[in-house]
C-alpha cells in the first residue's frame, strides 16, 4: 500500500507552531492553533470529503460517506492539532534521515545533541529505514501530527480506491488535548459515531485500550496571621502546616518518579504558602478505581491528622474527577479493540494490546458514550527534543487504518 503524499504531509504540518496553553482561559487555548485547522478542513476538501467544517470552538470535521449498499455503522478517527506546552513548538525544522544506518543520529552538532540508540533500542529495528527527527531545538509534534497525516492519507487512499469496503467514516481532528481539554467542546452528537480510535498513540503494533484512572486533590490551609512580637498562643502557620501535610506523603514509593507500568501514584506538583494560607495540589493517579479511592482516602487520613493537630487552622480538600480507565468502557465492547488487533495483523504486524500511565480523548469518550481505544502512530519521545518517527511505521499506521475501515465495513 503507497501513501505517496504522508511524507509531505507530516513535514507540512509539523512546521505549523499549534502548541496549547495551560494558563490560557480561551478555547481552543491558543488561536495559532488554527492555522493548521484551517490547513486540513482545505486539506480534507481537496481529497474529496464536501461536508469538511471547522466549527465555532476549533474543531475539524469531516465526513468521507459508506460506499456499502447496506447498513453500515459509523466509525470516527480521531487526532489531535496541539501539541505539548513542555517543549517549544516555533519554529519545528524537522530533519529526515534516509537510509538510515543504524548509528546514533546528530540532532545539533553546535549543541552536541545526540538520539543514542543506547537510549532508543527500537532505533536497531529501523535500519534502512527513513527516520525523522528534530534538529534538537524544539519537539516535533510526531504527537500527533503523524495521526492526523496518517488519517489524512488512509482518507485519500480510500477515495481512490472506491473499491474498497468502508463504513461511513468521521474525521475528527480536535484542539487542547495536551492540556486536557480535547473534548471539553465537542458532543456525541457532533461526531456522531458508533464507535471512534483515536491515532495519538506510540510504537508501530501497539493498541492502547486502558488509561490510568485520574482525579487531583487541592487542600487549602488557612492559619491565623498575627504580628510575630505579638504572635505567642495566637499565630497559626499555614506553611508549617502544609509542610507537615507534605511530609507524611509516601517518599520513595508511589510517586512518578519511582513506579512504572502498572503502579499508581500520588503527587503533589504545586505548593504556594504564606503564614495566612497555603494550598497543595495533588495528583492522584492508579488504573483502578479501588486503588485511586485508597490513595485518596490516605490523603484525606493525612489532613484529618492535621486538623487534629491543629485545631485552630482550616484545612479544606477539594477532590476533582478527571477521567477513569476506558478499559471498563471498552470491555463491553470487545468488538472495537478486536478489530484494530485484525486490522493490524492484516497489515503484517504483531498487535500489541498495552496501557497508557495517562489519559486520551477517548478516555473521555469512552465515558460519554463513544468507545475509543488508541491506535498507534509510530512516534517515539512524545513531548520532547527527542521525538522521532519511522515513515515506515507511519505508513503501517495508514495501512492500519485502512485496512481497520475495510473490517467495519463487512457484516
Ligand atoms: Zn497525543
């Protein structure tokens, strides 16, 4: 199967700066971020899907119609436009190694940058391949620009080739979703699908169909304030209580920087105080609910020790729900992950069903009705200096898609 333009693609819209704000109150959070909307609504009209719009809040949709007689059900194919505040997104010049010969590759010479397959054992496999890189300045955006060119090209494939079975398809290319945003503005109704993959996820083979469950905690301390030379049996500190909140929290275990795979977390990542108030902020993370609720009710343990230490302080705790594991969605719709793991055998690959420690739009989907595991992309060292992607993998994540689409369109 050849995807003669996904090269140019990719490369095009990787040069498009569509980096999200956090701090932004706007939606989508930054307005650059629609230059490369209004790139592929033009883009998706030019390979023939009519109905392309780009609505009032950012968003890309497009359908490409059945070519089937009878019923057929509706599939979305989802990526996201943004790409991570953590790393500068201006001025992307990405570098493409042809033939490439198995040795570390030299992102900047002037700043002595190298992608070490030391670090990058999957580079061994790509040998010969075509890899692109940053030239170690900024990110690359392979997340997700490579699922939208990816998208982008299986849309044009099909349409060439008419002969091809395909249900009616959705493409949904949404803003915001590195700052959690991603379908904040977009209703099942709009995407108006059966059932949805998004194309944001990792190494060629791999379908994702767990994410973590996610809430974050903020406790609040208001202490007393008084003159310090007047302050004895008076002053209560915020600081030293929240100090003492923070230093009953696990140290060495349960935290980002000590677990993997299948372990949770707690972890605080903010922290302001005066004597008169502080506030801690907390994310909790475990791929169970039983396992979040236990890491919450420790926080909880750990405050009303405090209130009890302090009786004269307010210490307040806010729980915030942020998204839960699609696998309970997704489980009782096996059908949507089987045929991704078809679809990719089809395409001469070994399917990798796996986790994300994170979340994905269709972590929200999934809750809102859509199931929607992640399909891969081919990206390596999401979010940073060091993203790189094969052509080759990405052309199987194409090959994938379409192949994925033929599945759905057969009884
Ligand atoms: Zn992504």
């Amino acid at each position: 199967m050849q995807f003669p333009d996904l090269l140019e693609r990719f490369l095009t819209y990787t040069r498009i700066d569509t980096g999200s704000s956090e701090e932004s109150q706007t939606f989508p959070s930054t307005l650059k971020q629609l230059n490369l909307a209004k790139k592929l609504k033009q883009g998706l009209q030019d390979i023939g899907l009519m109905d392309a719009t780009l609505d009032e809040n950012g968003y890309v949709l497009a359908t490409l119609p059945s070519n089937q007689i009878q019923n057929v059900p509706a599939i979305a194919l989802i990526a996201h436009m943004d790409t991570s505040p953590d790393v500068t997104a201006e001025n992307v010049n990405p570098c493409i190694h042809k033939n490439y010969n198995g040795k570390d590759i030299v992102l900047s010479l002037d700043a002595g940058l190298l992608l070490k397959t030391k670090d990058n054992p999957e580079l061994e496999e790509k040998v010969g391949q075509t890899i692109i890189t940053t030239d170690g300045t900024t990110l690359l955006g392979a997340d997700d620009k490579a699922g939208i060119a990816e998208i982008m090209s299986a849309m044009q494939y099909l349409t060439e080739h008419p002969e091809r079975p395909r249900p009616h398809i959705r493409v949904i290319f949404t803003p915001d979703e590195e700052v959690g945003r991603g379908t904040d503005r977009i209703t099942l109704k709009k995407i108006a699908a059966d059932a949805g993959y998004t194309v944001d996820g990792g190494p060629v083979g791999e379908i994702e169909d767990e994410t973590f469950c996610a809430d974050s905690m903020k406790i609040h301390i208001k202490g007393v304030n008084v003159h310090p030379g007047t302050a004895k049996g008076k002053m209560i500190n915020a600081i030293k209580i929240a100090s003492m909140v923070v230093e009953r929290f696990p140290g060495q275990q349960m935290s980002p920087e000590t677990t993997e795979n299948r372990e949770g977390y707690i972890h605080p990542h903010f922290l302001t105080g005066t004597v008169e108030e502080a506030v801690i902020k907390i994310l909790i993370r475990d791929f169970t609910e039983q396992g979040l609720k236990e890491k919450e009710d420790f926080i909880l343990s750990v405050v009303k020790e405090a209130k009890e230490k302090c009786p004269g302080a307010s210490i307040n705790v806010e729980v915030k729900k942020s998204y839960r594991n699609m696998k309970t969605v997704l489980d009782r719709h096996p059908v949507v992950v089987e045929k991704a793991e078809e679809a990719i055998r089809l395409s001469g690959l070994v399917p990798v069903r796996t986790s994300i420690r994170g979340g994905t739009d269709g972590a929200r989907l999934c809750f809102m009705g859509l199931p929607t595991p992640n399909l891969f992309t081919g990206g390596h060292n999401f979010h940073s200096r060091y993203e790189w992607i094969s052509l080759e993998d990405m052309e199987k994540a194409a090959e994938v898609i379409v192949k994925l689409m033929g599945l759905w369109a057969v009884k």
